[in-house]
C-alpha cells in the first residue's frame, strides 16, 4: 500500500480531508521541533522536557484523533448511502420484472 492510497476516499479519488489531515500531521510533527530549537537557541540552550511532553502528544493525539474520526464517520455514511442505493435498485428491478410480466 502507497501513502497515496492512504489519501483516497473509497472512490478512489483524493479526499481534501486526508490530504488536510496528512499535510497537518506532518505539520504538527515538524513545527514543535522546530520552535523548540528556535527556543533554545535564544535561550541558551536550555530544553524544558516537562513541558515538551506534556503538551506535544497530547496536542498530536487530538488532532490524530478527531481527523480519523471525522474521515471514517464520513466513509462510513457513503458506505450505507451505498448499499441503500444498492437495495432500492434491486428492489426496483423486481417490480420491474413482475410488473413486465403481468402485463
């Protein structure tokens, strides 16, 4: 599997929220270390380890989280629009074939 099939909806087309939600992620990882380097390069050197592990995971999970959340409860809903769709159809085609074969 490709980072690009992670990207795609069930479809198969790119889903502007996976793209969002691996653009943020990366993001999220990246930028931290970045102004804690900045930080510590002003200040001396000094890194506050507390502080970095407290609020870093915590900040990465929600946004991990909720991301994930929203893009499955999405797949989820277009999975059942799916297989109503599916069944209306065959229903459909039934009558069809009974009405076609009364007449």
């Amino acid at each position: 599997m490709s980072l690009s099939n992670a990207l795609r909806n069930i479809s198969g087309d790119f889903e502007i929220g996976r793209v969002l939600l691996a653009g943020s992620g990366l993001a999220a990882v990246i930028t931290p270390i970045v102004f804690e380097f900045a930080d510590m390069s002003h200040n001396g050197w000094h890194f506050d380890v507390t502080a970095w592990c407290v609020a870093y995971p915590g900040g990465l999970a929600a946004l991990a989280g909720i991301g994930v959340f929203a893009i499955g409860n999405k797949d989820k809903s277009v999975a059942v629009a799916r297989s109503t769709q599916a069944a209306t159809n065959a229903t459909q085609a039934v009558t069809d074939a009974v009405t076609g074969a009364a007449a």
